[in-house]
C-alpha cells in the first residue's frame, strides 16, 4: 500500500505515495522501512542546526564520562528521523499535521544504532467542519535493531478522503 502506480496516459504511470481516510482501519500496524542508520556527522549536524549546546551530543570526552559510557544521539533527531520514516506510508497525502503528544523517550539512541518505525491507528474519523476530509491518529514507535524500543508518540493528521488529495489534482 506503501507505493501506487496511477495511470496517467498510454502505458505510462506515477507513483503515489500515502493513504487516503479510508485506507486506515483501527488496530493496523505498519511496519516502516527502509531503517536509517544514525551516523555521527548526523547526529552533530543536528544537533548544532538546532542550537543544542549539551555537550553529550557533541563531545566524545564528555559522553565518554557520563552514565551512558559515549554520547547520545539527540533525541529530536530521534523524533524526526521515525517520523520521518512514516510519511510515505501513513502521511505523504496529509492536508496538515495536528499535534503530536505523549512523545516518550524509553531507551538511548547511540551513534551507529539503526532505527526502524511502525506505527499503528489508533482512531479515524471524518472532519466535522471539512468535507471530503478525516482525522487520523497513530502511535509510532522507534526501534534500535534487535527490536528495542526507544521512543514514542502519537500523531494526529488530517487526511483527504480518496480523490481529494493534492496529488489526486496535480497535472504536471
């Protein structure tokens, strides 16, 4: 469901990525791949874009003497790197993101780990004030190989009903 191919012509076709309202069903799980392997170029990037001056994201020496024995990936990181691991699956045809709660940090996150994502639907309803749209809210969760979690959260989503996404109308 990750990938459609529409016709647009003869013999010709285009990806679509994402679901409409209605492809969502309470109590379905998908699974989120590729995973992403969290490099130490990505994780003090990240951390200095975002003006994150705790050193155990960026200073060996001082990871090295914390609890933890090295340094931390940022948690924010964390957070945008499986949510980004969802979009094409559960958001790429999203109207608007609505809110993200319960976000819950169980577990470290070290560079070279490698993070996978699923997500499961918790609820889905159609809008009350925007036809030809609905709610949608997951619980994604992170996971370090080997299948420890180590974050997560739910997210809701407005989300257009088949036929009424951007994509549906682009002509190009």
């Amino acid at each position: 469901m990750v990938a459609e191919a529409k016709p647009v012509g003869g013999q010709r076709y285009r990806e679509s990525y994402g679901r409409y309202l209605e492809d969502f069903k309470v109590g379905d799980v998908y699974e989120h791949r590729p995973g992403r392997t969290i490099s130490e170029a990505d994780n003090t990037w990240f951390t200095l874009l975002t003006m994150n001056q705790h050193p155990l994201h960026f200073d060996r020496e001082y990871g090295a003497k914390s609890e933890f024995g090295q340094m931390l990936v940022n948690s924010c990181l964390t957070l945008a790197i499986v949510t980004g691991m969802s979009v094409s699956d559960v958001s790429q045809k999203t109207v608007a993101n609505l809110g993200w709660r319960e976000v819950k940090l169980v577990g470290p996150v070290f560079v070279g780990d490698t993070l996978y994502a699923e997500s499961e639907v918790l609820a889905v309803r159609e809008s009350k004030s925007r036809p030809n749209q609905g709610i949608v809210t997951i619980r994604t969760i992170g996971l370090k190989q080997g299948g420890e979690a180590v974050i997560s959260c739910e997210r809701s989503m407005l989300i257009p009903q088949r036929g009424h996404a951007v994509d549906d109308r682009m002509d190009y």
